[in-house]
C-alpha cells in the first residue's frame, strides 16, 4: 500500500509525489484514488488505489542506477527499420513499459536520428515527452532541480559520439 509522500514513477508520465489520498464517486460508486503531484508543469494524476499493480506503478530507481541510465544514453543507438511511423510505434511500446532504460533509449535514438536527419514531428513529441519522463524521474533519484537534470541530460546525450 502507497504512502502519502512515496516517490513513484507512472509509466508514460513521470515520476512524482504522493500528495494525497481522496474518495471520489465516479459513476455512482465511490472510488479511492491517489493524487499524485508531477514535478514537471505542476500536473496532478489520480490514479486509482485499486488498480496500481495493473499500470505499471513503481518506486523511483535508487541514485546508483543513474549510472545504467547514463550508460544507456552514451551507448549505441538501436537500429530501428522502417519508416518514421514504425520507428515511432517501436518507441512508443517502449516507453510504456515504465522502464527508465527503455526510456533513456528512446530519447537516446531519437536524439541521434534527429541530429542526422530531423525527426518528424510525432517523433519530435515523443522525444520530448522521453526527456520529460526521464528528468521527473532523475529529479527524484539524484535530489536535483529539473534544471540541473535537463542540463546534465543533454550534455549526456550531446557528447554521444554515435552515428545513428
């Protein structure tokens, strides 16, 4: 059972706080859900108490994974076939398993493909919603501002030497 202040991330979200425990009656029953507040944008989730195994929720990685992920983002980009299209449904499968190194991947491809050759614009989404997922949750486990994290994310990804 959650906490009110764990630290846990929802997959295709981002990772965030805990902020309460409220009842709300949806379809004339009554449900519990956690609120759980997102350091980026201020955005607030209900999720429902009942249903948290079924969506992916998990804790926030400990500060030592930050090295797996920053290993991930220097690595070699992932050779996706096909067009832009299967390349973005390819990424997007990926980035709703919740796992912070499928996601560093995805922004890590995306990010190479786009220096090589610009990436379309629902790529260009999905990048962005990659890096934003990866800072709320980088936020969390290194006790860093979004600032700072976004700052040593794309000095990260900007000194990947790889061609895509």
């Amino acid at each position: 059972m959650l906490q009110i202040g764990d630290r846990v991330v929802y997959p295709m979200h981002g990772a965030g706080v805990i902020a309460g425990i409220e009842n709300c009656e949806v379809l004339g029953e009554d449900k519990s859900y956690y609120v759980l507040q997102l350091p980026m944008g201020s955005m607030k989730v209900m999720i429902p108490t009942d249903n948290v195994e079924n969506i992916g929720l998990r804790d926030v990685i400990p500060e030592q994974r930050v090295e797996d992920v920053k290993e991930i983002l220097q690595d070699k980009p992932e050779k996706v076939p096909g067009s832009w299209n299967k390349r973005f449904h390819a990424n997007l499968e990926k980035m709703k398993t919740g796992d912070i190194c499928d996601v560093a991947a995805v922004a890590r491809n995306l990010m190479l493909q786009d220096r090589r050759h610009k990436i379309s614009s629902g790529e260009r989404r999905l990048l962005d919603l990659a890096k934003q997922i990866l800072v709320s949750e980088l936020v969390y486990a290194c006790d860093k501002t979004p600032e700072q994290v976004e700052k040593w994310l794309n000095g990260v990804l900007a000194n990947n030497q790889f061609k895509h």
